[in-house]
C-alpha cells in the first residue's frame, strides 16, 4: 500500500492498529492483533452490500461508518487478487474525494 502515491502509514489509534492514509484522509486501517487478520476497507455502498453478500469474510467495517467501510477478515477465503482490488478501490475512492490541488499533487 505504500507504493500508493502520497500514502503514509502511521498509529494514530496506538499500537496494533497500522492506518494507511493519502493526503491525511484514511484509506485503509489493519487490525495488527487480530486473528485471523483484518482490514478495513472504504467502499462504494452498492458494492458494499453485494460484496457482503457473496463473501463470510467481508463483513461491515468493524468501528466504521458501516455504510461506506467494509472489514476483510484474512482468513484465507478471500481471493488474493479481490482483496488487492478492494485496496485499489478504497484508495481511488479517497483520492477522488480530494481537492484537486491535492490530487494533482499526488501525481507529481
């Protein structure tokens, strides 16, 4: 995740709890303590619900606005490539909320 233009990670929240953030806006927060592992996820509320749906292992953002976060649980049912994609997801739905000036800083 931190390849991600402008992404820094940092605990704000103290120890165990690692948040991924671009232009000081979070993207994604992983519970470092918890077993199986989890990430929490900014999502599109549509696809939200229907990801919930067809996937045990994403459940409503634990600690989050539950209408625009999901959790991932990493318990080895997700696909590899589908919890990649929700990354990129809630990093391009963060992005696309900010300023312009601050998205075009990110691209240089």
């Amino acid at each position: 995740m931190l390849g991600k233009p402008g992404t820094i990670a940092s605990y704000p929240f103290g120890e165990g709890t690692l948040v991924f953030k671009v232009a000081d806006r979070m993207f994604a927060l992983i519970a470092e303590d918890a077993d199986p592992l989890r990430i929490n996820l900014k999502c599109d509320p549509d696809d939200a619900l229907a990801l919930r749906a067809k996937y045990a292992a994403i459940i409503p953002g634990y600690h989050m606005n539950k209408m625009h976060w999901n959790s991932l649980i990493l318990d080895g049912s997700l696909p590899t490539e589908l919890v990649y994609e929700l990354i990129d997801h809630s990093y391009e739905l963060v992005v696309k909320g900010l300023s312009k000036s601050k998205r075009e800083m990110l691209r240089t």
